[in-house]
C-alpha cells in the first residue's frame, strides 16, 4: 500500500518552475530515496510534502487522505515528521528539551492546567517524559541528556535531529540529506541507524541524498528529480545505469 | 549523590531563609519600624516593574516575539482599576467638564475585580491585535505593537466620558499594605514561571529558537503567539492596575510609549529570558531611576555650580548606561539562566563551569 502519494505536483516561484508534474507513490515501511543533481528541485518536492509551499498545480495524498493545503504543524500531527538540510536544532536548549517539544503535539491538557500542573497534565508531563528517555536510550542518545543541543558534535546533532522527528510519533519520516557533511565511517554508522531506526519504529522512510554509495546500499527505491522533472525511478542498479541519468549528473557528450 | 542531597537541603534552607527576611524586611517596612514612604514607594513601584517586566520577557524573552506594546497594555489595566473603584460619590467631582458614561456612573467594583477585569481587557485586545500583528516578524512586529499603544493612549485622552480625558481620574483608593503589590507580585510571576517551565513554555521556547523547526515538531505558530502574547498583556494590565492604585491618579500620558523602552532596558539588563534576572533588574533600575534623580537638581560645589547638573540630564546618563550595557553586557545579568544557590555557591567559590555537565546522564 502506499502511505504517500505525490500527485502531479507542479511547483512555481515566478517564472521558474522547480518541480514540473511530479508523480511518486511511496511504499509503506520502505526506504526511498529522491536523488538529483544541484537545484534539480528535491528539497521544493519536500517542502510541497510538509506544507511549507502551496503547489501551483497538483496534490499531496498521506495515507489515502489529501493533505495539499494544511499547514505544517497539521501534517506533522497526521504523522510526516521531518529534518532539515541544515541542521535545525534547538540550539541553546539541551538535548531532553528537544525531544520533550516534539512531545508537545500530543498534548491534551490546556495552558491554564499545564501551568497550574493540574493532575491530568502532570500525568501528561511525566508519561511524555518517560517516553522521551526511552527514546533517547533506544538511540544511544541518553548520556548526551541535559547537554545543549549546539554543544554536541556534527554526527550527534543529526541524529537528534532525527531523534526529535521520531518524538513527534511519525509513521513518515523525511531525511533531508542526512548525511551531508559527513566522512565515510559516519555515513556508513548513519546507514545502520537508518536501518535500525526503520524496523524499531516501523517507519516509511524518504530521503533526499547526495552520498550515492549511501542512496545506493540502502534505498530500496530510487528516483531522480532533473531540473524539476522525474527522468528515472526503480532499484539502484536500474537507475545506475540509466542513460538519462548519467547524462544528468555527468553531463551529455558532444561532438567537437 | 551525597553531595547533591546535602545541596538539596541546604538549597530548601537558603531558600527558607531568604522568605521568612523578605517577609520580616517586608512587616518591618510596613509597619513604619525601618523606611518610610518614600522608600515604600519605590519598592512598590519596583514589584509592579517586576510584574510588566516579566509579562514583556515572556513575549520578548521566551518566545521570540519583538513587542513593543506593554505601555498601552497597562493603561487598559490602570484605567479598568480607575474608573471602577473610585467610590460613586466621588465620581461627579472627578468627571467635571464631561460627566461619566451614565452606564459606567453607577458600576463600582471591589479592587481586586477592577483589577482583574483590567487584565482580562488587556488579554482580549492582545488577542484582537495579535490576530492580524502575530503574522509580521521582528521589527514589523515592534512598529505594530509602538503603534497600537499609541493609539490606546490617544483613543483613551478622546472618550472623555469614560477616561475623562487629559485631566485624567484621581481619588483612586490606595492600598494600605505593601503586602497586595508584592503578594500580586509573587502571583503574578510565579503563574509566568509555571507557564514557562510546563510543556506550553517549552513551546515558546522552540518558537524563539528556531519557527520552522517548531512548526515542523507539530507547533501551531499562531496558536502559541498569540497565547504568549495575550497572557504577557494580561499580566501588563495587571501591572497596570496596581500602578493606577499607587499613585491614586491615572492620565494618558503616564503611558506615553517611552515607558515601554523602561521595561525593554530592564528586561535586556536581567536577561532575555531569565525571569531572576528580570527581577534584580527591576528593582536596580526603579530604584537606579530614583537614585540618578540627583543629576536633574543644580549642583553647587566648593560654591561652583558644576554645569550640566539640571532637569534632563539623568535621562542622559540612562541612556549612556543603556548603550555601554548593550556594547559590553549584551547577556545581561544572568542570561537564559535563572538565579539558584547553586550558581551563587559556584560564582563565589569561583568555579562557574564554563559547560554545563551532563549531571546525572546515565541514572534514571
């Protein structure tokens, strides 16, 4: 079945188009990946998913339902769950903080009883907190608790950042260029924590990478996104050797 | 873990201790044994900038949000106390040139109603502001925000049958106690202090840090501004109110927006987003105000008179102050910290850690 489903998606900003009649159905429980050159339109693909831009043409389906127009914060509580290109961390506050605000979706309780620490949210507050321990133990992350966020290494911050995408309960989860700016050995660890997170969670999982012998090991599914426009999809060797894309990513040969 | 017990209880002591002194400090005050109303006076006052300070640090501070409408705020809070607990026999002398609104003539209300009516006026005109101002940024945000407090404050010198305008209301019953500024105080920040430590203030907390992360972890932007924003103006109005019953007399240009910088230089000295810092702040900048009140009087030395030494140079050497705080002190006092022993202990003894440590990171 698919949980998501990208329908004819067309994306303007004036004059240019960034994503031109997009069509992607992603599987339930995979791992995916959205490949494409520089500026090819992956990350406008993403924002289109999460709300962040309105699509000029074309819709978004989450699980069967059409999610085109409803704002982040809404689509995030559906169960699409995000990180960034550049790490946007909650920097000055510490690592548990982080995870407890992606808690905050699935909180009941009003203002006026989580200040007053009424029964119902103090029940609240500590069962959020106990799940985000849990968490961060699961993801080795739990030594690094009262530590702030900036403080961490480069390695650690992303996958807080994919720790505090998990907090918020996603079925779906985007990694946008998890692994940029990282050397081989972190990206290969980041290939196994994508993997492990995947079954533990029970997650669908859709990235967009640069790293291609990471995209190749571990998508199960590929697509490549060409000045807006899909020029290929289907498993790592299918696509590796795709004449369209070779011309893509090294450019077409021409006669002199 | 003994020494973190040990900590504990000599933290509950300490505190203990600085309650019973402050309230044995806050008896003696009252009672006329130390001070007198002059003294009693400006910590009054000071309790009440703690209150509009914290309410502007909670908008500002904690949630990342540039407002600059405190001052019209606090008028809503001061002429709701105003113009519902001056006693009905009074009230045709105070409204002489325009008689009262014949509606509002009649309505006299306990103090402590006036006074939370006053906020929750104050929170529902947030709310109607917040609803189109709330979605500009930044600077935007502050020139709205400067706006709409002007406007409040001329719109309060125009409806002279509710406000009496320019001349303003007076025969505002006064409180005997320094109890019900400091009591309302300590409400009041403590309920902000409550918000900001539950989930909701973690929120505020994301908002500020970074928007489109918060909104990506599932945060309703709108929703919480305008939360934020409308409870730090309940707070202001309450502020307000309370400073409507010390002076016993309310006009217009008591909140002329230049107050509202009084409240920003307070908050930027204690700390953007450290409600400690805020209340140290406002007690060395009222009393600070006060002191400095001796550069606005001619000086004479040695039978010179030094030059300068007159009416508005103490704002002068405020505004020198702001600018070297800025230039040297941008933290502020504590920063995003909050005041505790334990930061006390750890500055005396010299040894404030650099880094926070991961204090407990593998226990559960």
């Amino acid at each position: 079945m698919s949980i998501l489903k990208i329908d004819n998606v067309t994306m303007k900003f004036g004059g240019v188009t960034a994503v031109n009649n997009l069509n992607i159905e992603i599987q339930e429980g995979r791992i995916e990946a959205l490949i494409g050159p520089n500026g090819a339109g992956k990350t406008t693909a993403f924002n289109v998913i999460t709300g962040v831009y309105m699509p000029t043409q074309g819709s978004v389906y989450y699980k069967g339902e059409k999610i085109t127009g409803l704002t982040p914060d809404k689509i995030t509580k559906k169960g699409i769950a995000r990180t960034f290109q550049n790490i946007r961390l909650f920097k000055n506050l510490t690592v548990f903080e982080n995870i407890l605000i992606a808690n905050h979706l699935r909180l009941n309780s009003n203002f006026l009883s989580g200040t007053l620490r009424l029964p119902w949210y103090s029940k609240e507050e500590r069962q959020m907190r106990e799940k985000s321990e849990m968490l961060l133990d699961k993801l080795d992350l739990l030594r690094l608790k009262n530590e702030i966020a900036h403080s961490l290494p480069y390695g650690e911050q992303r996958k807080l950042e994919i720790a505090r995408a998990l907090a918020t309960d996603a079925d779906l989860l985007l990694l946008d260029e998890p692994a940029a700016g990282m050397n081989p050995s972190e990206t290969m660890e980041l290939s196994e924590f994508i993997h492990t997170i995947r079954d533990e969670f029970k997650l669908t999982i859709f990235m967009i990478e640069h790293h291609m012998d990471l995209v190749m090991e571990i998508s199960e599914k590929i697509y490549v996104l060409d000045f807006g426009q899909l020029i290929a999809q289907g498993t790592a060797d299918e696509v590796k050797n795709d004449q369209r894309v070779i011309e893509a990513y090294l450019g077409v040969e021409e006669d002199a | 873990m003994m020494n973190k017990i040990n900590n504990k209880k000599t933290s509950l002591y300490l505190n203990i201790l600085l309650i019973v002194i402050f309230a044995a400090v806050i008896t003696l005050l009252d009672t006329n044994v130390i001070g007198d109303a002059y003294v009693r006076r400006i910590l009054n006052l000071s309790a009440i900038y703690a209150i509009v300070s914290v309410s502007m640090n909670l908008v500002n501070g904690f949630t990342g949000l540039f407002s600059l409408g405190q001052a019209g705020f606090m008028a809503i809070g001061a002429y709701s106390v105003a113009i519902f607990t001056v006693p009905l026999a009074e009230r045709a002398k105070i409204f002489y040139i325009t008689p009262q609104n014949p509606v509002l003539a009649q309505i006299e209300l306990p103090f402590v109603a006036a006074l939370l009516l006053g906020g929750f006026l104050a929170a529902l005109v947030a709310i109607m502001i917040g609803v189109p101002v709330l979605r500009l940024k930044s600077d935007y945000l502050a020139i709205a925000t400067l706006g709409f407090s002007e406007i409040i404050r001329i719109v309060f010198t125009n409806i002279k049958s509710i406000t009496n305008g320019a001349l303003g209301i007076k025969n505002i019953p006064t409180m005997p106690t320094m109890w019900v500024f400091f009591g309302i105080a300590i409400i009041s920040i403590g309920f902000m202090r409550l918000l900001i430590t539950s989930s909701y203030g973690r929120a505020f907390k994301a908002i500020r840090e970074d928007e489109v992360a918060a909104e990506a972890m599932g945060i309703n932007l709108f929703k919480h501004k305008v939360m934020s924003f409308s409870i730090g103006a309940f707070f202001a109005g309450i502020g307000g109110g309370l400073l409507a019953t010390l002076f016993a007399t309310v006009d217009p240009n008591q909140f002329y927006f230049p107050v509202t910088y009084n409240f920003l230089l307070i908050i930027v000295l204690g700390g953007m987003g450290s409600i400690s810092g805020t209340i140290i702040a406002s007690f060395v900048v009222t009393a600070g105000l006060e002191i400095l009140r001796f550069f606005d009087e001619p000086l004479t030395l040695f039978g010179i008179s030094i030059p300068l030494f007159r009416p508005g140079l103490r704002m002068v050497i405020f505004s020198i102050l702001l600018m070297l705080l800025v230039l040297f002190f941008r933290n502020g006092l504590l920063g995003q910290k909050e005041l505790s022993w334990k930061l006390i202990i750890d500055l005396l003894s010299g040894k404030l850690p650099r880094k926070k440590t991961g204090e407990g990171g593998g226990v559960q």
